[in-house]
C-alpha cells in the first residue's frame, strides 16, 4: 500500500475489560448490533461481509478479510467497498490496552487515498490518463 | 451523499462525459461542442444541464452566448470517503459504547 494515504484514528476509553470489549468486536451478532450486518468468523484469512442498506450507487456491501488477529489484543481486516465508480481499498485495525479501569480501544482505518489521487483514478476508469492529468492540474489549481 | 448520486449519475452517461471531458481542455459554448459531437444543439443543452446540475460545470453568459466550463470542486462529493467514515465511525462507536454498558460482564 502506498504511503501516501490518509488514515482515520479514534480512541476510546471504556469502562470494560479487553475480553469484553473483544466480543462485541468478534461475535457476529454483537457485531451486527452496533456496526452492520455481518458473517465475520474470528479465524485468519476468514473473507466476510458487512451489509448496510445500499445507499446511491454504494451496493452496501463491505468485503472483508481478517489479516490480523491475536485475541484480546488485536484485531485487523481489510476494508473494501465503494461505488462502481469510486473503489475503497482500506484497511480497519482495533487494538485494546488494558488499563486499570477497563480498555483502551483504538480505532485505525486507513488506506484512503488522498482525494485528488482518488477522483483520479475513479475518472481514469474508461478515460484517457491524458483526462485525468489535466483534472488533476486542475483540481491543485483549487485546492482549498 | 445525495450529491454524490448526481455526480455518478450525471457521468454514467457515456455522451456526457465526452462533454465534460471535451471542457477539461477549456471553456466552450454550446455551438462549439455541437461541432464536435455528433449530437443536436437541443441534446448536448440537456448534457450540460444534467452537467450544472450535479455541480460539474458552470456557466458564464456573454451576450448571446452562454459558455461552458469544468467546476473541478464539482468532482469532490465523488471521493469524499475520509469524510464520510469519520462521521460513520464516530457515530458507531457511540453505538458499541451504549451495546457494551447493556452487555452482561
């Protein structure tokens, strides 16, 4: 993956033990009820899905497969979806720290391609790359 | 996310993203794009307007004659991803957090 991509990273402090805050991250149904739909099964290499509505063009699919996993501590899986014309190839990562009143939980999704680079290559799909420069070009021009 | 539905709407079709293409070289007028495309004067106005529409393209009159440009902005609500889960995670995880406090220890 490209170093040139933007990560989200978001953390919590709760008031629970690893093991359970580990649950609710791996048992589908628990899963299911504070994220979306799902057949996650906490093996490596398990490929899954997450189901939303779909929303506009988005099919509301999510294509997963778990690439880390070392419970109660850590928990990776790619993160893969978007619209026909605007793929994500992203990764979501959970890691839980003990602490002496419940766990750390830290959130990181990452792999979101800058926005430029990413209208690019959603445009490029069926277009000429000599397009894509030229938006591109553009676009710098009004970077806000 | 409703904008974005415009945006893939609007370049779906395979004419109008000629046209768009076509402005990405530079500001044209309806008669000029009508030369290039074999399309009538009426059908390439109705492209440009689904264009504008969807916030891909804007408009400068000069006299008689209205001219067409890209508004590069206009690609954004396209790409907007980060965005979108920044909000999406934040609201989930408030989720998880009211899930866990009804979880048995």
């Amino acid at each position: 993956m490209s170093t040139n991509t933007e990560t989200i990273v978001v953390e919590y402090t709760l008031p629970h033990a690893p093991r359970k805050v580990w649950r609710a991250l791996t048992e589908p149904a628990l899963l299911g009820a504070w994220l979306m739909q799902n057949d996650f099964e906490p093996k490596l290499g398990h490929e899954f899905t997450f189901r939303a509505k779909p929303m506009g063009e988005w099919d509301g699919i999510v294509r997963c497969k778990v690439l880390e996993l070392d419970e109660p501590r850590k928990l990776v899986y790619s993160w893969r979806g978007g619209s026909g014309n605007s793929t994500l190839d992203t990764r979501v990562a959970w890691t839980l720290e003990a602490t002496s009143s419940g766990t750390r939980l830290t959130l990181e999704h990452s792999g979101f391609l800058p926005m430029n680079a990413m209208a690019f290559q959603a445009m490029s799909k069926g277009w000429s790359g000599n397009v894509a420069e030229r938006m591109s070009a553009l676009l710098d021009d009004h970077a806000s | 996310m409703q904008q974005q539905d415009a945006v893939f709407r609007a370049l779906a079709d395979p004419s109008r993203r000629s046209i768009f293409e076509q402005l990405t070289l530079g500001e044209a007028a309806v008669k000029d794009l009508t030369a290039r495309f074999d399309i009538s004067q009426p059908a390439v106005s109705q492209h440009l307007e689904k264009l504008r529409g969807a916030g891909l393209v804007s408009e400068r009159r000069e006299g008689r004659l209205v001219y067409y440009r890209v508004e590069p902005r206009g690609l954004r609500p396209l790409v907007d991803w980060l965005a979108h889960y920044q909000a999406f995670w934040l609201e989930r995880l408030d989720k998880l957090r009211t899930l866990l406090e009804e979880m048995e220890e």
